[in-house]
C-alpha cells in the first residue's frame, strides 16, 4: 500500500472513530475489539457489529477507506492463506483502527475536531467532509519553508523539522494559528531591519517563536501534531509526547548508552549473491543494536547505515520495542531516518577528519596509493577496537576475515585488490585479470565507497568511546543523538524541532 493511502486511511478512521463515534467492528469470532493487538489483526479485518445501526456506522467507515484505495488493493482484497483467504491490508485496516483508539484514550471525551494532512497539498481529499479538513499547518510549513535560512536549516524537508504526518486542530485554533503566522513573518523581519537581526539568527528566533506558539495549542490539546507508525505485531500501540514541555535544565541529562549485541559489517567478497554472476561484499550494511537512557527513560534501537540507490548515507533506525508478552521485537516502521547533512556533521565531527568525503574519491576516480593504504589501516584498526557492551562488557565490530572469493588477505593486499577492481573495466574480462573469475562489475564501485563511509562511522563510535567526560565514554552521547536527530527529539531545549505527538 502506497505511503499516502497509508496516512489519508489513519485520518479518515480519526474523523470516524473520534469524531463521530463509529464502532471499530468485533473480531472474527464476533466478541468486542479493544486496542490492544490481537495475532488475527495480520490476515483479518474486524466484522460489522451485531446491531443493525451500529453495522451501518462501521460499514460507512470501511466505505470510506475503499473510496480512495484502488479496486484491486482495497480493504476488502485477499489473497490465498493456507487457512483460507487472508486480507491483504488487515494489518494497515487495523493500524488506522487501533491509532484512532490510542488517540481517543488520549484526548478523553472530545470530538469537535478538524482533520488536517500534510500530504493533502492544500486539496480536500476523499473520506471526510470538506468542511472538516483544514490546511493551516501546511500553511505554517510553506511560510516557514519561504525563507532561504530555514529551507537550509531542514534541508528543505518538513519533517526534519516536525515528523507530523497528520493532525487534529480545534477551528478556534486554527483561527488563531494562521493569524499568528501572518503576522509573525512581517513582525520579525521588520525587528531585523530596525536591529540589524538577520540571517540565522533571526531565522533561530522566529522558530523558536512558532514552536513556542504549537506547544501552547498542544499542550492545551487544541493541536494534534501527530506522528503515525505501522503497527508492530504482537505490540499494543502507545501515544507518547515529544518536544512539548521544557526540558529540565534545558538539556537532557544522565546519559548511558551501549551496544546491546555485536555490531557487524562484512567485507568478504563473494560471487553468486542472489544467483547472480556479479561481484559483491557478502553484506553491505553497517549493523547494531544499542540500548539508551537518559535520565529515568530508556529505549532500545537498531541502526543500518546502507546504500539507497547511489548515496551511502541512508541511517535508518528502527526502535526495538517490548512485546505484549514481554519479548523484544524490532518495530516494522522506522523511528525516522538520521537527516543526510546532520548525520555527515556528526560524523565528521566524532572520527576527526577535515571532510566527511576525506579519502574516498568520486565513482569512477580512482583510489590512490595514499588513499588504499588508509582505508587499510582503518580497516585494520577498526577489527581490533572495543566498545561498549551492555552495562559493564566491551566488544568488538566483526568485519569478517578480509577475504575475496574465499581467498584471505592481509588489509594491505586486501586494499590493493579493492583498489585494482575499482579501476577495472566494465566487463567480465576485466575483473578476472584481477581476481581469476570472470564476474560482472556492476555497483561494486559505489559499494567500495559504501564500505569507507561505514569505517569512518566506526572511526567516530571509537573516538566517543575512547574519549571520557567524569570518566565515562562519550560513546553513550553519539548513539544518544543518533536516535533524537532521526526521532526529530530535542536534546537541548534551543534546537529547532517541533512539537508533535508519536502514534506507535
């Protein structure tokens, strides 16, 4: 299901199940739903209620999901289980179901609501009356997106700013709202004229000023910013607040943070990965699992530093939540993904270098001598460093055993071959001269510079290690701010995010 059917299906159900009340269907032996998940919601959608006028109610829901679903990917679509039929969206049908009842318990009693989606782009959409959808947080983005400072300081993306996917907004706060943003953007450009206040800085405070202002509606509940996950199976959903209150000293504190299990990178290079004749590393991503507490709250998360098409920057982090039998699983949505320039900041930062690109030359420059011989090194250094495990433990990264074809290298030679493939041509003659096999060349260029991007990521994880603050590893500060830059958290009551609630 594509992503806009995803969130237009969450605030459709909103506006039914909070705002006018529509029963949320019984399970598939006819007992009452709750909230809470249940192992049929992967393969079966609710049923109608027993009695007749609450049946309608339901089946008007539904309706309005397949209005904008296409007839061959609706709510009502299966394919064949090996227990017969089995819906195809049931899990998304019973996400939007279960976000409205989490959201219902939230807000209490309330049902005098508009519903706002992003994605909408200004236009009524179908599902909910028009005099029910409103626009006037988009319109506080495109405002704010208006300015060349902020559009740089979010890379241009809203939700480097705010990861809101949908809201709800009482009308006398929308009112309220977009006559404050009409009159902000002129109030502070003309305080700049007279002050000389211009550029970034005026650009921090009038954020600051529209977060402020959100907060207040927020914290009212007269805005629902609103933050949408898929449903993880066998885990209950949860609404939990983020970027609403100050911080307690204005910045988070206590921090602990370790590796959970082993981190791994894979450098063996190998053939006949997934049938095919290519040339390719055995793994192509940077992999751990680490565990976060600052002050009393603690969460646990994963991170993957891969490729996505051609750019090696893509930190995808996914939280790894408790199941509803005490287990722990990794969510099927991420928590959010590291903003590109950020991430290359705090990289840059941690491992020491002057550029975030620094010794790894463009697809189809070669490496040079000096250039193998460091990314060598820090192979070799990065397979012998230690971190931390758990409380009071220390492990290593496994990057395999250095080998290509089976073949074990020394990190030199290893380098040198890598080298050699890199500036080989593209056909299969080409790479046997190099290794013995003939193979096709394929992305294995920009897989080369995938692999120095993640030694350099591991360079910076060594570095917050090695360095202490009170005698403990800043390594627990680096995996912090990893997971609050991709959850779009505050660390620090001056950054920039703003406020929203997270439905996961």
């Amino acid at each position: 299901m594509k992503k806009i059917h995803n969130e237009q299906g969450s605030i459709v159900a909103m506006y039914y199940i909070i705002g006018l009340g529509t029963p949320t269907g019984l399970n598939p032996s006819g007992a009452a739903r709750t909230g809470r998940y249940e192992s049929w919601m992967g393969k079966n959608i609710p049923i109608p209620p027993k009695q007749k006028s609450h049946a309608k109610k339901y089946t008007s829901m539904i309706d309005a999901f397949n209005s904008f679903l296409p007839s061959t990917d609706n709510i009502y679509t299966t394919t064949k289980g090996k227990k017969g039929p089995e819906y195809v969206n049931a899990p998304w049908c019973n996400t939007w179901i279960n976000q409205s009842i989490s959201l219902k318990e939230y807000l209490g009693n309330d049902s005098d609501w508009l519903y706002g989606w992003f994605d909408s782009k200004g236009q009524s959409f179908k599902g909910i009356p028009s005099n029910k959808i409103t626009h006037v947080f988009e319109c506080i983005w495109d405002m704010m997106a208006s300015n060349k400072y902020i559009k740089n300081e979010f890379n241009g993306q809203k939700d480097n700013w705010d990861p809101a996917d949908t809201y709800l907004i009482k009308s006398s706060a929308a009112t309220e709202l977009e006559k404050y943003c009409e009159d902000l953007m002129p109030q502070f450009e003309s305080i700049g004229d007279k002050i000389d206040l211009e550029g970034p800085q005026l650009m921090e405070k009038f954020i600051g000023s529209v977060n402020l202002e959100l907060c207040k509606l927020v914290k009212e509940k007269r805005l629902i910013p609103i933050s949408l996950k898929k449903q993880t199976s066998n885990v209950s959903m949860t609404v939990k607040e983020s970027n609403i209150n100050a911080l307690p000293g204005g910045k988070i504190s206590d921090v602990r943070g370790y590796f959970t299990g082993k981190p791994y990178s894979y450098f063996d290079v190998v053939s006949g990965k997934k049938g095919s004749k290519e040339i390719d590393f055995i793994g192509n991503s940077f992999f751990f699992k680490c565990h976060i507490k600052t002050g009393a709250y603690g969460n646990s998360y994963q991170i993957e530093q891969r490729m996505q098409g051609s750019s090696p920057d893509k930190a995808e982090i996914k939280d790894i939540k408790t199941t509803d039998d005490g287990k722990l699983k990794s969510a099927n949505a991420q928590a959010g993904q590291v903003p590109t320039r950020k991430f290359k900041d705090l990289i840059k930062k941690w491992a020491d270098v002057t550029d975030y690109d620094y010794n790894i030359p463009k697809v189809g420059v070669p490496f040079n001598t000096t250039q193998l011989n460091y990314w060598a090194k820090e192979m070799q250094d990065m397979s012998n460093i230690k971190l931390s495990l758990n409380e009071n433990s220390t492990t290593e990264i496994d990057l395999g055993n250095f080998q290509i074809l089976g073949t074990s290298y020394s990190a030199n030679d290893y380098w040198d071959l890598l080298g050699k493939l890199d500036n080989a041509a593209e056909d299969a003659g080409a790479i046997a001269s190099v290794i013995g096999e003939k193979l096709e060349k394929g992305n294995f260029s920009a897989k080369i510079r995938n692999k120095c991007y993640q030694l350099r990521f591991m360079r910076a994880l060594s570095n917050a290690y090695d360095e202490r603050e009170k005698g403990e590893p800043q390594l627990c500060m680096l995996l912090v701010r990893l997971y609050y830059l991709a959850a779009k958290m505050k660390m620090n009551d001056k950054d920039l995010n703003g406020p929203f609630v997270k439905i996961s």
